[in-house]
C-alpha cells in the first residue's frame, strides 16, 4: 500500500513540476525555514525552497530576520530539479543587483559612510548601501600597527567613514580602508 501511494504522489507531483519553468514568477507563502533556507507553499500544491544566498544581496544569518510565517512573497524560479521532484526560488533575482552600477556611484580614492555589519579576525564587512558589502582588512584600520584587533575599532550597526581602495567588478568586490 505504502509503495503505491508513494508511486502515485510521485506521479502527482510531477505533474505539478511539468506547470512551472526557469524564470517563472510565483506567489508564495512561507511555511517555514532553517539555517540554510526558507521554504515557501506555492498554490496550495507544491513547496519551493529558496536558498540563504538566494534571499537577499544583503548579509543575512538566517531567515527569520526577513520573514514571518504566513507572509506572502514573489518567488522566481531558478531550478527545476525532475530527478528530486524540487524546485528552487530566489526573491534576490527580482531585484536589481547592486553591483551593477557600482562603478557610477562609487570611485577609487573617495571617501564615503558606511554601515559595520560584521567583525571578524582579519577585518570587517561594511554596507556601503543595502547589499554593496565591502570587507576592510585588519591592515587598513590604522596606520600605526600591523596586527590589530578590529573590534577595538568598530562596533557593529554603527557608521564610519572609509575610502573606496579597490573596485573589482569581475569579482564583485570592494576594498575599502579605515
């Protein structure tokens, strides 16, 4: 009995993936989430999974800092996997990548605020704007000493002023410099 029913929802399913393609734009309500995702209830038919990296261009630690469960989202269809019967959803894709005008509002050698997001070891990651993450290395807080402790410096959510050093548009990265 058991192998039947798994037979027929298998069919079901596929089914329910034969409706939807790569770049579709879907309504989905949240059900729920981990540490790696968020997962989405799509028509009432179908759960949709949409990935850490694929939320947001900002540095997010986990779901529950955007979402709420029973809240609706736009979802864009990414990847259809037919072997696993999943599919794959970004709400980043539905917005503007902010690194694409990054050389027009940015240059090399001017000095700008930014937002401390994250303190690490070797450095930390600041926000120039919503998802234009920058990393400023241990070596360009001060002048005066070579290993320093950056969270004697910064204090996370608060702005500092830092100079653009490097622009790498391959990459999509930027180097900044206290």
């Amino acid at each position: 009995r058991r192998e039947v029913l798994s037979s027929v929802k298998k069919e079901d399913k596929a089914k329910i993936l034969e409706k939807y393609s790569v770049g579709d734009i879907i309504n989905g309500t949240c059900k729920g989430w981990s540490t790696f995702g968020a997962f989405f209830e799509v028509n009432n038919e179908i759960d949709v999974m949409v990935h850490l990296q694929n939320i947001s261009y900002s540095r997010i630690n986990h779901p529950d800092e955007v979402f709420t469960i029973g809240e609706s989202h736009k979802l864009k269809v990414i990847e259809i996997n037919k072997d696993k019967q999943q599919i794959s959803a970004s709400i980043k894709a539905l917005t503007p990548d902010p690194f694409d005008n990054v050389s027009d509002n940015y240059e090399v050698g001017k000095v700008y605020p930014a937002k401390c997001i994250k303190i690490v070891d070797y450095g930390i990651f600041a926000e120039l704007q919503p998802g234009l993450t920058c990393l400023c290395h241990s070596s360009e807080i001060v002048w005066q000493k070579k290993n320093v402790s950056p969270d004697k410096y910064f204090k996370v959510n608060q702005i500092y002023q830092f100079m653009v050093t490097d622009i790498d548009q391959e990459k999509k990265r930027i180097a900044i410099s206290h």
